[in-house]
C-alpha cells in the first residue's frame, strides 16, 4: 500500500472489535505513539518498524518525524487504516496513524499562523473518541523559534479542547517539552534551553489547566528515571539522561478510566521511545 495523504484501508479485512473490557458497554483501547526520527530509516533496522509495530499490537499507533513525502514508502499494515500528514519541506517532520477503526473525519491542519504546513497533527474523530497525533515544533537552540513555537501551543490548546467539548479526548505525541523536573535527568542545567524554558513549561501547564491529564504521572507521580526521549551524544541513553517529552493526555472527565500508562525503553531505533496507554473507553 502506497502511503497517501489520505485514510486508506488494507486489503485485508479491518477488525471492528477490540479488547474486551470488564462491561459490555466499554472496551479497552490499547494506544501507542513513537517519534522514529525518519520512517524510512527506521524500517531497515534490526528489529524493523512492522516486527516492533506487531508486538506492541496497538488499536492505535500515532508516529511523530516521519519525515516522508508521499509515495515515499510503500507501507503494507493489514486490518489497520493509514492516515498520513506531510510537510511541505521534504524530509521535514510529518505525523501518521494506524488505527483499527475506520475514522469517521480526519483533521490535518488547526488553523495555526504559523507551522500549520508542516504536517505536524493528524486528528481523528471515531465513535466513541477523538484522537489527535501531534508533533509539537522545537524552540530550537537559543530559543530561536520560541515566539512561534507558543503560538502553536496557544493555538493547540483552543484546538483540542473544542474537540474535546464534543467528544472524550485522546492525544499523543512529542510535545518538545519536559513539564517537570523529574521529567528530566539534569533540570538545573536545563532552565534556558529548548525543551525545558520556563515558557514551554508554562505553556503545557496552561493545556493540561484547559482539562487534559497527563497520563503517565496520573499512574505514576512520582516516578523518578522515567525518559523517553535521549540525545544521540555523550552515551545519554546508556547512562539514561533522558527527557520526558512523548505523552498520552487525556480529557479529565475519562482519566478514571485509564488502566495502565508505560513508557516503552527497551524498544530501539529512534532517539526516542515509544508510549503506551490502555484505557476503557
């Protein structure tokens, strides 16, 4: 299957049931989401992105840096839907999810001044939920693009959130931020740079205040050590000097309902991670 800028389904038969939850009235979703920091690249590693897609075994699988046009890959996932978002600039960031499910509309752009063109959200909309896959912009180094990376942020948090009126709300992705201090290995060194401003913080603060609980910290608040994301320099991820910047968020009113929140460290083949969430839906 060639990837497309549009939802497509496989030859295969796609399942419309999921795990089975303890009412019948609910099921339990199983959601993963991984920057790969290149698809391409990621596909020819030993484990390749299908052998690591196929264990994890998700509903939904949201992918961050893909950095693909389309046509770029020929991507054969049975019973899974493809939804793809492409920058302009090629070899440019760029989003994608796999999702069991049909969705009922798909959103790629939030009406955002700036980076709205490069491919940095795909937004589902299913029966029971809305899903929305993100790539957050980086401020990049001395900030350089914080003004506009807030803009985004500003203009995310108004998107979601009137999703959210309609619907219970998932979203995932690199938010390019470490919200806490234990949500990195070195805090004190990190307070002027990309990832970990008092800005950026600020700013996530004000989305999960919009009605969003950060999943991972919902199951484990105190969890020290917990990263996903490791710059390629100095054997960070050897040592763990990571960040935690990948999340699961979800609409308040089903942070109940969530069974379990993970961060996948044993899986290679990107500088970061992926995440996990399971919860009834």
């Amino acid at each position: 299957m060639s990837a497309t800028n549009n939802t497509q389904k496989s030859d295969t038969a796609v399942s419309q049931t999921s795990r089975s939850s303890n009412t019948a009235d609910t099921k339990e979703y199983k959601f993963a989401s991984w920057n790969v920091n290149g698809l391409r690249a990621v596909l020819k590693k030993d484990p390749s992105f299908t052998e690591i897609f196929e264990t994890i075994d998700a509903d939904i699988f949201a992918l961050q840096e893909t950095k693909l046009q389309e046509g770029q890959v020929d991507l054969d996932i049975p019973s899974y839907f493809q939804t793809w978002n492409y920058a302009e600039r090629k070899g440019y960031s760029g989003t994608a999810v796999f999702s069991r499910e049909e969705p009922l509309q798909v959103i790629r752009q939030i009406g955002s001044p700036v980076a709205d063109n490069e491919g940095r959200v795909c937004a589902l909309e299913f029966d029971r939920f809305w899903f929305v896959d993100v790539y957050t912009p980086n401020s990049k180094e001395q900030l350089a693009r914080l003004d506009e990376r807030l803009v985004w942020d500003e203009r995310y948090r108004d998107f979601i959130a009137e999703l959210s009126a309609q619907k219970p709300l998932i979203t995932c992705g690199d938010f390019n931020v470490a919200h806490t201090e234990i949500d990195l290995k070195n805090p004190s060194s990190n307070h002027k740079n990309a990832g970990f401003s008092d800005e950026e913080r600020e700013s996530f603060t004000k989305l999960l205040d919009a009605g969003f609980t950060d999943t991972f910290r919902y199951r484990h608040p105190d969890v020290t050590g917990a990263y996903s994301w490791w710059s390629y320099r100095f054997n960070a991820r050897k040592n763990n000097a990571g960040w935690r910047i990948d999340y699961f968020l979800v609409s308040n009113r089903i942070a109940q309902q969530i069974t379990g929140a993970a961060i996948l460290n044993e899986v290679y083949g990107s500088d970061h991670c992926p995440v996990e969430l399971t919860i009834e839906l």
